[in-house]
C-alpha cells in the first residue's frame, strides 16, 4: 500500500545541508509556537506539533537522517512511496497477523502521534532507537497450517503493540486520548476500524506500556480477546530533556548576572518562576528547583535541574568598551594562575 512521503526538512524549515545546530533551532522555534498549550488552534497546533517532533525525530538524529537521506531523489516530489529504504526490505509494514483460519492483518495506529511513513521507515524494525519493534510480534511461532489443526479449540485473540507520542505536559497531569486502530485482510482488502479512550496516567514512563486489557484482536471459538499495549514514547519538548523524573534545561546569563547575582525568571512545565542566581555563578553549574520535574508517585515529583551557559556579548559600543577596559585595568582576577 502506498505511503506519503514526509519532506522532514520543509516541516522543519532548514535546507538538506542544514547543521545539526541550525535543525535544532528550528525545531525549538517551531515547538515553542505550536506547542498545544500555547498555540491559538489548540487542535491544529497538536497536529503540528507531532509532527515537527516526528521530522527531528529523523534529522535531528544522525544515524535516521543518514537513512532518511538514502531513500533516493524521489524525495524532491513528494511522491508516494512503494518501497522501503535501502536495507530495510523486511521492514517494509505496519503490525501484521494472522487469525485462526491462516488469513493475514494489517494493523495501523491513528491518533498515536506518528505517521504511517515513520512507522514504516523508522518505527522499530526500520531502525528506531529502542531495539524491537514497536508492534512486537503479535501471532504464534506456529505456521498457518498449525493454526487451522487447532481451529476447533477455543483461542485467545493475539496481542495488538504500538507507540503512543505524550508530550511532558501529559505526563505531569495524565491525558485522555482517543486511539483508532485499522484493521485490514491483506488478502482482501477489507477494513474495519475501533476507537478507544487511552487513559495516560500521570508520570507514566518512557518505555513503559499502557495496557488496554481486550482491545487486541478477536478470539476464535469463545476464546478471549487479546490486548493492546501502546509504549510510551516521550515528544521533545523546546525546553527541557528528561532524566528519569527530572529535568534538564538551560539559563543564560549575562557576565554580569553571573557576577554580581540576580533574579531571572525561569521556564517550568506550569509556568514561568524566579530563581535567584547567586553571586559568582560559573558557566556549566546547575541550579536546582526542588519538585519540579516530573511526577513520581505518592504525591512526589523529580526536580528541575537549569544549567548555567554565560553568553558574551557579540557587539559592545564604545561606551561599554570603556566601561569594560576600566573593569579590566581594575580587577585582580587571573583565569589562567601562574603554574
């Protein structure tokens, strides 16, 4: 079945040469304005907001981009896509099974935050970090004809497996998100969807997987129905990176905030704070903020960690040059002691 073909450097608005750098920019510009909870169209603005996280996702990454950038010069027309990247010719579908009676499925996810053409070219089986695929193996090791000499028994449905994209928001309040899973007969064609309320709990982890107990696939002669588990996966966020519960962003400061200490206003996931700078800070150092990272458990959450980078200034004008060469002539400070 045909996929659109996703031009992740127009999403993100940087040329094919773009430095690392310059791709990360871009995406933290972009994010900050189409983040759901601050963008005018709540709900184009989640659109758009996984989607940019799927484009870095890829060339925000040097090993994806450098798959990305093997699938050819099609990548110019935006064209459909009928074949996987080089080397990822058994990757090339969405999760798959089979049924009782040997016939063969197909199953895609909407609404889990990832497009079909990154879950066939950069899901888990086409190389996306995390090892197995994110679908899993979803029939038995026996082949078709094992099944059908079992078809009289009852048998339990197989398991469904996919990716859910959350943003840190949601992890810090819990979400609700409507799921819908395509079911299709590779053999026939014949499609039938279901929609499911997913219920993010609070402080769930990357990795982690919500379970959706009887939303798999059907049982034959009254067996159960399988579930569904959906990994989490964390969207990225402008601001900050994640460890375990806390997390990690950066302040930049003046010289002279450094120096003389100061009060500067700070980005959390609730809000903006002011977090009092001390005397003397050096670049590198890291202010922590108690209880605001994310949660875990018991009331409790991880900490913020703000990491100090001191920015010079590019231009100074004559009176400032001045100011600065008496600062100069009058400091007894040596970055580089006699040794």
């Amino acid at each position: 079945m045909p996929i659109e073909f996703k031009d992740y450097y127009q999403i993100l608005g940087v040329p094919r040469n773009a430095s690392t750098e310059d791709i990360k920019k871009s995406f933290r510009t972009l994010a900050r304005k189409y983040h759901p909870d601050v963008a005018k169209d709540k709900k184009a603005g989640e659109i758009k907001f996984k989607e940019i996280n799927e484009a870095y996702e890829v060339i925000g990454d040097p090993e994806n981009r450098k798959k990305y950038d093997q699938l050819g010069a099609d990548w110019k027309h935006g064209a459909e896509f009928r074949q996987p990247p080089p080397g990822r010719e058994g990757a090339f579908r969405h999760a798959a099974g089979r049924g009782a009676d040997g016939e063969e499925f197909d199953f895609k996810f909407e609404g889990a935050g990832f497009s079909d053409f990154f879950e066939q070219f950069f899901g888990g089986r086409a190389g996306h970090p995390g090892g197995s695929s994110p679908f899993g193996s979803r029939w038995s090791t026996g082949g078709a004809d094992e099944m059908r000499e079992q078809s009289a028994a009852a048998q339990p449905g197989q398991d469904v497996r996919g990716d859910i994209l959350i943003t840190l928001e949601e992890v810090l309040k819990g979400a609700i998100r409507a799921i819908t899973v395509r079911r299709t007969n590779a053999r026939t064609g014949q499609e039938e969807s279901h929609t499911f309320q997913v219920r993010i709990p609070a402080g769930v982890r990357a990795g982690q997987s919500i379970r959706l107990r009887g939303k798999g696939d059907a049982g034959f002669a009254g067996g159960g129905a399988g579930d569904m588990y959906l990994r989490v996966r964390y969207a990225q966020h402008p601001d900050f990176q994640t460890h375990g519960a806390d997390l990690i962003g950066n302040l930049e400061l003046a010289p002279w905030e450094a120096v003389l200490g100061a009060t500067i206003p700070v980005q959390t996931l609730e809000g903006k704070i002011s977090l009092k700078i001390p005397p003397g800070t050096q670049e590198g150092y890291q202010l922590r903020v108690r209880g605001k990272g994310l949660p875990v458990g018991n009331a409790k959450r991880g900490d913020l960690y703000v990491g100090v980078s001191i920015q010079i200034p590019p231009q100074s004008s004559e009176d400032e040059k001045r100011l600065w060469k008496q600062l100069a002539a009058k400091s007894t400070f040596n970055p580089r002691p006699a040794g």
